[in-house]
C-alpha cells in the first residue's frame, strides 16, 4: 500500500496562458521588451498614489497595446496593492451573474505566474448567489489574461489577482455586485475593468460614439452612460454591435462610486489609428484612471443647500407617501454630487419638541438622497413605537437628520476619538457598530467602547477586535 505524507502539498492548480501566441507572443523575452515598448511611449505620464481603478482595453497587443499602456503608467510601480480585483466581461458564456474564479492557485503567462486570491473570490462566492463559479468563463476568456504581462512588468510586485468576468443586464444584479465589491474598493486595494469599447463601426462612426461614450464615463453617472449606449445602440450606425463590450464591468465599478473620485480620460484609438488598410470595420479603444480623492471623514462637509434638499426630499418622500406616489427621484447635478455619496443616515421627527418617529440605516450601500427619503417614510409610518403620521400633522412636524460621514479604515485604535466618531468593526462575515452618540450615553473608556461593540454587537468577542477590520465616522446632525 502506498503511503502519502500527511505534510504532502497539492500541486497548485494553474490557468494555462491560453492567449500567448493569440493576442500577444508566447516568447518572454520579446514580450517583455514589446510591453515595455508601450509603457516607454508613455513615460512622461503623471504616477499617482491614489489610483482606485482603471479601465483598460484587453484586444491584440498589436491594436490596443498603446492605449493600455497609457494607463498602467499612472500607477506607481512602488506602490503595495493587497489584491487586485480583475473585472471583465464574457465573450464566450452568458452567465446571468458574475463567475469568480475560485479554483486555481495561478494564472499563468509567459512571464511567470500571477497568484489568485482563491479565499477571497470563494468569499464572494459563499456571500451572494449572484456570484458564481463556471469554468467555461474563464477557460478561454482573453479579457483578464491580457492584462497580466502589463501588471507584471509596470509593478515591482504583484499582488494576488480576484478574477471576475461579469455577464448580465439585470441591473438589480449589477447593483448587489457592487454592494459585495464595495467593502474592498479602498486604498489597499486596485480594481482593473477590462473592456474595448466601439466594435465594427466605420473609422468616423467610432470616433462620434466612442466620444459619447467616454464623455458619459467621465460624468460618473451610471444612468446617463446606460442611456448613452443606448442612445447610440438607436442611432443606426453601421455596423454597430456595441458601444462597450465592458458595459456591465464599467457599470459595476460606476455604482461604487461617490463624490470621492475623479475621473481622468488618458487616451483613446481605434484600431483604424493603427491599420490604415480598413477604416470600414474599427474597434475602439479607451483608457481611464479613477482617482481616490484624499480626504477624511472630517473633509466630507453638507452645505446649508445640500441640508436644506435633504430636509426638504425628507418631506417630499412623506407627501408623496401620504399621497400613496411613489417617492420623487430629486435633480442632482451629477452622479458625483455629494448627495449620491454612499453612507447611512437616520431621519427623526419631532412634535411639539417630543419624538414623534425615528429609523435609520446604518451601511454604504445606497445614494445619501435615497436613505434619507426611505429613512423618513419609515420614521413617519414603521417606527412601532407611533402611530403613522397623518396628513395633518405635517405642519407640526420637524425633521432632524443625521448623515453619518463615510467610513474611514484605522489602523490603531489611537485613531478613534471617544464621542466625535463611531467605530464599525469587520472580520469575516461578522460585523458590528456602535453611533458617535452611544458614548454620551454611557461612561465607557475607549477600549471599553470599542470591547462592548465587539462583543455585543459584531458577536466577536471582547477582543475580537484586536485582528478585525476597523473603520471610524462621524454623525452630521441637522
């Protein structure tokens, strides 16, 4: 009988480089040197520290290689990445959701292997059945692979990849992808969209729809850059089999956005720019960098008109209710307005001075504007401690909100400040928080407030926090 040592290591499971010899050479040294050819064309690029994402094309070296470039060269070659979340779409499978390749240890290329992320991808897995894993999305997909040899010689090290191709139009699925996402889009960690966008217009209808569409990009708002694509889906240009191969990875990333970002267009071409023999039949290609504002929670300010439109969204959404309207979508100027910020926030009322209704939610998950019209609806009509306010009443009745500022990760709990933040802490699928006001109600040092919250409220235990996640915020009040 043949004995294995129980000390035995599994031999890694490795993705194969399925496109060397297809969209770039399977020869590494003429790799190395063809990637870093791109890369020097732009080597008067500005670097920033503080890229969140970028959106790259993935075709032929030979086409797109010069676009891609120009955004690998905004990254700072020094800077640490935990991981790299890769976002692309399926150009073999239709999946109805987003398959998360949890099964190999590697992807490989010709420069060497690229280590994936396989606990974090299962996580996403196991967290929302909109993820997935589907071999067949992955096994020939060129999207994300193509990236790799760009990242293996711009960055000194890189990090492990998740790896995410995304194929659905249900934008309630796109919407819980980006919620699951959210928790990592911070500064430890790089997102990369993969997408080529106009694909087989004319050389002059490219540059016409490619320009609407990157213009939308560049706005941030997800609608405005859904309605685009399907302006020019409309608009009878020959040929036109998509405005963005990436759509839904883009939108994806989009509905992660806040006020926080700033949006640079790098570079465009199509493939037209590149072969001069056929400009009938062209494929576009866009780069953009998305760049994290540096701020603090203390940086995120309302000003009297933001506070007096959130007051007056608040009323707007009980009227509408009472009327038994749907609640009215207010003006924004943009998707990057600080009313789309992603934060909580809780809506109390008052009669005569007296609590008249209260309810709040706590998380980064929806638009500030949307809470606050939720938020006082329920305070109106489902806090059980009232009866639901009456269409007389209203006159009575004053709204005080509480916008809790976006949270910010803390490395030590030197960075909390008793009774000015509130502390949210994270480890694994368990999570908990105690409001800035807690500690004004109880006589609890700062360890002891964040033990409690730890233990009472993230069921972590009193020192669980100790190797959890921790985040701090404040509470505007008006």
């Amino acid at each position: 009988m043949m004995m294995t040592s129980c000390n035995e290591q599994k031999t890694p499971v490795v993705r194969p480089a399925t496109q060397a010899n297809r969209f770039y050479t399977s020869n590494p040294e003429e790799l190395s040197q063809e990637v870093d050819s791109f890369l020097t064309l732009h080597s008067n690029k500005t670097t920033y520290q503080n890229v969140a994402a970028l959106i790259v094309p993935h075709a032929g070296y030979y086409f797109s290689g010069n676009v891609a470039a120009s955004a690998y060269m905004t990254l700072d070659p020094k800077k640490s990445y935990k991981r790299i979340f890769l976002l692309g779409p399926s150009h073999h499978e239709w999946l109805n959701g987003a398959s998360v390749n949890s099964k190999v240890d590697y992807y490989a290329t010709p420069l060497g292997n690229v280590k994936v992320d396989r606990e974090t991808a299962q996580q996403l897995i196991d967290t929302d059945s909109v993820f997935s894993y589907k071999a067949a999305a992955h096994a020939q997909e060129h999207c994300l692979e193509v990236q790799l040899p760009f990242l293996q010689r711009r960055l000194n090290e890189v990090p492990p990849i998740v790896p995410i191709i995304i194929s659905t139009n249900d934008y309630s699925k796109l919407k819980r992808m980006a919620e699951m996402l959210r928790p990592y889009f911070t500064d430890d960690y790089l997102f990369i969209i993969s997408s080529d966008f106009s694909h087989y217009p004319s050389y002059e209808d490219a540059y016409e729809v490619d320009t609407k569409t990157g213009k939308a990009i560049e706005t941030g708002d997800v609608e405005q850059l859904i309605a685009t694509i399907e302006n020019n889906a409309e608009s009878g240009k020959r040929n036109l089999a998509t405005s963005a191969c990436g759509e839904f990875p883009i939108i994806t990333l989009m509905l992660m956005l806040n006020h926080n970002y700033e949006i640079k267009h790098l570079m465009y071409q199509n493939s037209g720019d590149i072969d001069n023999h056929d400009h009938s039949r062209v494929v576009g290609y866009h780069a953009f960098a998305f760049l994290r504002k540096q701020t603090s929670e203390s940086e995120f300010t309302l000003t009297d008109a933001d506070k007096k439109q959130l007051k007056e969204i608040a009323l707007q959404s009980i009227k509408d209710s009472l009327d038994s309207k749907p609640i009215a979508r207010p003006t924004l100027h943009s998707q990057l307005s600080i009313l789309n910020s992603k934060c909580g926030a809780f809506v109390s009322l008052h009669k005569f001075g007296r609590l008249r209704g209260c309810i709040g939610h706590f998380g980064e998950d929806y638009p500030l504007h949307e809470i606050v019209a939720e938020m006082a609806c329920a305070a109106a009509f489902e806090d059980p401690r009232f009866t639901p306010v009456t269409r007389e009443e209203l006159d009575d009745i004053d709204i005080e909100i509480s916008v809790l500022t976006p949270m910010r990760r803390i490395q030590s709990i030197d960075e909390f400040e008793l009774h000015r933040h509130g502390i949210y802490i994270r480890k694994g699928f368990r999570s908990g928080t105690f409001l800035p006001q807690v500690a004004d109600e109880v006589n609890w040092t700062k360890e002891e407030f964040i033990g409690h919250c730890s233990q009472d409220k993230a069921g972590l235990g009193w020192d669980g926090w100790r190797d959890a996640e921790l985040y701090v915020y404040e509470a505007i009040v008006f």
